[in-house]
C-alpha cells in the first residue's frame, strides 16, 4: 500500500513553483521593455524630442531676411541632455523653393543669431562676427552693459550702432567702428516706471514714476527697439515688468550736455494739448472704429479707443515692433493674439486675418521683414518641435501660412512607437509565460478528469482557454471598428482629427517630467507628472467631449455584442472562440450554462484579468482549484471543458461519492448539501431548481472567504 500524501505539501509546493512563473513572467517583459527604451532613446537628448533648435530672430533682433532668403541659427545639443555644450551654425533658406544650405561653419558654445545690415551679414552671440569670405570672423566684443538696459542693434549713418545706458541714467549711441566702440550723442527716453495717463482736458500724458516707485523700476528690464527702413529711424520701448510701452519717430537728441536726457522730465514735455505731447512719444492705442479707406480717418473724425485695451492694463504689453512699407507693425506679448499697424494719420489699427495662437509655452510669434521689398511676414514657431510658418502681411491683412518646416513630430512619434511595439512584445511575452507555465504546472493532475454522476469530461487546458478569449476581444474589436466605419460613411460624420502636435506634447510631457526628476529631484518629478496626467486628463475629456455621440455609440454596440454572446455562451456554452478551439462552459454539474452563470463568470472577467493586463488573478485560482476554476467559474459554478471528451462511465451507476476525486466532486457544496447531487444523474429536474443554485452560490462565497469548513477525501481509495 503506497504511503499517503501530503497535499498541504502539494500545494505549498504548486504555490511556489506558481510564484517562480509569475517572477519569470514579469522579469522577461520587464526587460524587453528596458531594451526598447534604450533603443529608441539611444543617442537622442532627455528632455528635448530631438536635441535641435531653429532660431530666426530675437525679440531684439529683426533677423536676416533679403530677396526670399532667410538665415537663421541651427542649433543642437551635443550629449545626450538637454544642457550644454551646445553646437550652433548659421543656414540659409531660400523660401520659394525650401534649399537650405550651411553658411560657414559649427561652433561649439556659441549662441548665434543671425542679422543683416547694409548687406551684410552679422551674427550675434557672446561677440559680433562678420561674414568674411564664406565664414564668419570676430570682428568686436559686444559693448560693456552696467544697467538692465537692453537695446537692439541697427544701422545708423553707415555704421552698426546700439544705444548704452551709462552709470549717470544717460542713454548714448555706439557706434562700431573699425572694430572699436565709440560714443556717440545723447538720447532722451521714457525712464522705467513711467506711465500714460489720459487727461480729459491735455490728453494722454505721460507720467514720470514717483520717488517711491524709482528704486523699485530700476531694477526692471528696459528694452529700446531701434529700427532703420528706408532713411527713417522707428524707435520702440518696452519695460518688461512695467506694464508700459511707447512709440517714437527719429531720435531725441540732447542739444546740451546739461540737459536732462528723459523725455518726462517737466521741462522736456511739449504743454501743447494733444494726444502725442510727450516729445514725441505716444502710447500704442489701437481703435474701433476705423475705416479702411483711402485717408484712413475715422468716422466723424473721432476716433474711439478699444475698451478692451485700457491704459496700463495687462493686456497692453506689446512685445517687439518691426517696419514694413506700409508703416510700423507693433506685436502684443499676452499671448502673442493681437498685431497692430501705424497708419498714416498716425492711428494705430488691428490686423486682420491670423488665427488665435498656441498657448503651448514653446510657441512663439513675431514678424521677419524682406528687405529687398519691404514685405512683412508673421513667423508662427513652435522651437521646440522645429515647426515654422510664414505668414505674408499684405496692408492690413495676414494671409495663408506658407510652411517652413514641418516640424519633428513624425521623428518623435516615432521613437514612442518603438517603445509602444515593445511595450506590446513584452506584454504578449507576459501572457504567453504565464499562460504555458500554468499549463505545464497542470499537467499531470488527473489529465484534467472531471466527473459527476455517471458522465466525465476532460477539462480544458489554460492555453486553449486563454486562446479562446483571444479571439472573442479580436472579434469584439472588429467588429466595433467595422460598425463605426460604415456609420462614418453612411451617415458622413465628420470627427475631429486628432493632429501629430497635440499626441507629442502630452507624450513629451511624461519625457520631460522624466527628465527634469533625474536633475531635481523626486518632487520635481511629482510636480511635472502630475501636470502632465491632469493635462492628459483634460485632452481625454475634450476628446470624449468631442466625439460623444460616435463613443456612444460605440459603447452600446459593445453592450449588444457582449449580451449577444453572454445569449449564446448561456443556451450552448459556446462562444466564437470556444467553439473554435472545441471547448465549452457546462455548470458543475455538466448540465448546459444557463443565462445567470454566462453573465456573473463574464462580469468577473474584469476581476480575472483586470483591464486585460495581466490573467494572474485568474490563473492563480485555476493552479489552486481541483476544477481548474478561474474566480468567475467558482462564483458562477461553472468549468470549462473540451467538447469531445465527454463520456460516460459504467452505464446506470452512479459513481459513490466516496469513490470521486476532488475534481469529481461538485465545487463549493458542503457534505450536508450534497445529498442533493451526490449519484443523481445530470439531467436532473432538481437541478433546475433556483433555490438550490443560490444555496451552492452561497456555498462557494463562504469557501472564497475562508468559513467552508467542509471536509473532503483528496483521492479514490
């Protein structure tokens, strides 16, 4: 007589060898998973999508713009992070054709921006070069500031000229010359923290800060935008934290060196009641009501200002001014929405014809203007992606984008698909390890026997199970995307396109809250992801806001199609894949699944495999169940078994229950409850009965919880 066996040992043994699958199972895609990543990410910069940058101008810098060629900077990073040291050289592009060629060569640790003046080409930096002989050379260093004063470079009488503010509050002209900076004469200009006023009775005034206000303003950066087209000086300022900017033809010169060189100083403002009585000076007040026609005047001749752009308000920060032939264009900064022109009654007026811009925080807005004709463009530019478009500027009116590059989201669309084709690899890698190791580990467990009364079957295996279910969420999916592609035909719904742009940057959201982690540290990290999930958030419910209907649609076809095989599976057992793979659902007592077991076992599903990521919860049960039940096959009393291997044993005898293996015996019925079942044969009346199925349905939730305390003999004596 062979000694008895330890089933406590069995299944502490099955446990652990079940343990060992689900570690080889997680460690293999875990690192399938890590190899993608390296690949995709290999020699491209954390942080950047793909470590280059295109700059065409600063809001300093008019940039380079002759006869349809445009020179701008490209730039790239040399290691693998978005930090120094950065590689930087000029190109030419030639916009009717899209050539772009390399002018001179690369330099390292040099920021370039590119500036044409008197035909010549400069690029600014750390230093001023000068194109020479196909390359560009030094020719000076740039002029030694003191103060927060900034001012753009131009041509003035021939020669390349900046204004400085001196250590005295004094601004002067520079002029280079043979490569050495010399002073030039003094100008007059709106100190920080001045202010427009409007007077009822003198006008708009300008106001000099009060004594309290000058320490606080003087630490504000001050921007002096100077302009040079055709003979005529265009001077722009702008205090940065201020909230003030004004508007000046030709310069103020100081005729006496004790003269105070500030054009709101009392003796230097003009006291005639006008609307430009600050020396010239004037606010950049756009108006309403302004027709556009030949003398461009305003009806009755009083123009009417827009309410919306009230003096000293936020939204009157203009950002950069360039010249064209019709007059000054001027940009706003708040999000970069509104242009406006100076005409030739000196009323300022909004252009007309450009869409409202990004408000990503790498988009950027301004104007290029050709100096072989004077036409101005909008440049829209997003320089983190390296997409650009030219916007030809006709009087008042923007027109089409004529597009400079199409920017990299393909390239970096790309590099997440790699990871995606990984990620998907090493999932289905996931399954497969799981789904064979389980097998394997059922092998020689009684063959799978089951048997009840006098009929036995023959359980099916987790890989035929697993590959049924494979086919059914292949059919499910099909035909959901069938049925919404005949209703977009049908019924000619238009959906929104969803662009390359807006999927980059929620994806580079995650990347940059990676990077910015690994360089600060864990709540920068904590900060960033969770911007990026709230942002993702918000696209997804702008998504399912948009297409509401076609998602509800197709969330009630998946409704019908599920019910129709919870139908089907409870009258037959059978579902599309199971019926390929030759297998079927009966209940404990091999009797066909009814309705109310097809539904409870599928609504399970969710807790078997949840959101299909894993089956461990359902192959864990099975590893540990005499009846290879996954948890909706113990709560809905049901098995799964191969359809041919239904036979029955000695005909007209029951088997006694005291011969029957754990896996003969019905699953979740206490020693009490089954003299109900015990050598009845399947078909049964009784079995029909809904009190005894609740009664066993109510057994198998006390054996999930721990309280069945029923007693069982492990094998046939």
């Amino acid at each position: 007589m062979s000694p008895p066996i330890n089933h406590r040992s069995l299944a502490m043994r099955r446990a652990a060898a079940f343990v060992l699958i689900v570690l080889l199972s997680l460690g293999l895609p875990l690192a399938v998973v890590g190899w993608s990543v390296y690949y995709a990410m290999s020699g491209k910069p954390l942080g950047h999508p793909t470590g280059r940058e295109t700059t065409y101008n600063g809001p300093l810098h008019p940039g380079a713009f002759n006869d349809h060629q445009l020179w701008f900077t490209a730039r790239r990073y040399v290691n693998r992070a978005y930090a120094a040291p950065v590689a930087a050289q000029i190109q030419q592009m030639d916009i009717q054709t899209g050539e772009t060629r390399n002018v001179g060569t690369e330099a390292t640790n040099l920021y370039y921006i590119p500036l044409l003046l008197n035909k010549e080409l400069y690029a600014f930096g750390q230093a001023i070069f000068l194109k020479v002989d196909g390359d560009f050379r030094k020719v000076a260093d740039l002029p030694e500031r003191h103060t927060s004063f900034f001012s753009s470079f131009f041509s003035y009488e021939g020669h390349l000229t900046t204004v400085m503010e001196t250590k005295q509050g004094q601004f002067r002209l520079q002029h280079l010359i043979d490569g050495q900076w010399v002073e030039g004469p003094t100008i007059r200009l709106p100190p920080r923290g001045s202010q427009w006023r409007d007077d009822p009775q003198t006008g708009i005034q300008l106001r000099p800060p009060k004594r309290s206000q000058q320490t606080a303003s003087s630490r504000n950066q001050y921007w002096l935008i100077a302009i040079e087209f055709r003979g005529q000086i265009h001077l722009f300022v702008r205090e940065l934290n201020g909230h003030f900017s004004a508007y000046r033809q030709g310069f103020d010169f100081v005729a006496d060196k004790h003269d105070v060189a500030s054009a709101s100083s009392p003796e230097n403002l003009t006291p005639t009641p006008s609307d430009h009585n600050a020396n010239g000076w004037e606010p950049i007040r756009p108006i309403k009501n302004l027709v556009d026609s030949g003398d461009d005047t305003p009806p009755n001749g009083s123009p009417q200002y827009d309410p919306n752009f009230l003096l000293g308000r936020d939204d009157q920060i203009w950002a950069e001014m360039r010249c064209d032939h019709d007059g000054p264009i001027v940009i706003s900064d708040v999000a970069m929405g509104r242009m406006v022109r100076r005409n030739r009654s000196g009323h300022w007026i909004d252009l007309e014809g450009f869409n409202e811009p990004s408000e990503e925080a790498y988009f950027s807005r301004t104007i290029l203007v050709d100096q072989a004709d004077g036409v101005a463009y909008l440049l829209d530019q997003n320089f983190q992606w390296n997409s650009a478009a030219l916007h030809r500027i006709e009087g008042n009116v923007v027109g089409p984008p004529q597009i400079l590059s199409q920017g990299v989201f393909a390239a970096y669309l790309a590099r997440w698909r790699q990871i995606f084709a990984g990620v998907c690899f090493a999932w289905l890698l996931h399954l497969g390890l799981l789904v064979s190791g389980t097998t394997w580990l059922l092998r020689g467990r009684q063959s799978g026997d089951y048997a009840f009364g006098q009929q036995q079957v023959q359980l099916a295996s987790p890989t035929r199970r697993a590959l049924a279910k494979a086919i059914d969420l292949l059919l499910l999916a099909g035909s959901i995307t069938l049925l919404a592609k005949l209703q977009i035909t049908l019924f000619r719904i238009e959906l929104p396109p969803v662009s390359e742009e807006i999927i980059s940057n929620h994806l580079f959201a995650y990347e940059n809250a990676l990077f910015w982690g690994t360089r600060n540290g864990w709540p920068e990290f904590q900060q960033q992801f969770q911007n990026a999930v709230l942002s993702s958030i918000e696209a997804i419910h702008s998504f399912i806001v948009l297409r509401r209907t076609s998602l509800t649609t197709a969330a009630l076809e998946l409704l019908v199609l599920l019910g129709f095989m919870v139908v089907i599976e409870g009258r037959f057992g059978f579902t599309p894949g199971k019926w390929l793979l030759r297998i079927q659902t009966l209940r404990s007592t091999l009797r066909p699944c009814a309705f109310t077991h097809a539904l409870l076992r599928t609504v399970i599903d969710w807790f078997d495999a949840p959101f299909l990521l894993t089956p461990i919860p359902a192959l864990l049960s099975m590893t540990m169940s005499a009846s290879r039940q996954r948890l909706g096959d113990r709560l809905a009393d049901t098995l799964v078994v191969n359809v041919d291997s239904n036979q029955s044993t000695m005909p007209g005898r029951a088997i006694p229950e005291q011969n029957l293996s754990p896996a003969a015996q019905p699953s979740g019925i206490t020693t009490n409850e089954r003299s109900h079942f015990t050598g009845r044969s399947a078909s049964s009346p009784e079995f029909d009965n809904p009190r005894l199925w609740v009664l066993s349905l109510q057994c198998r939730l006390r054996r999930l919880s721990g309280r069945n305390q029923d007693s069982r003999s492990p094998h046939p004596r």
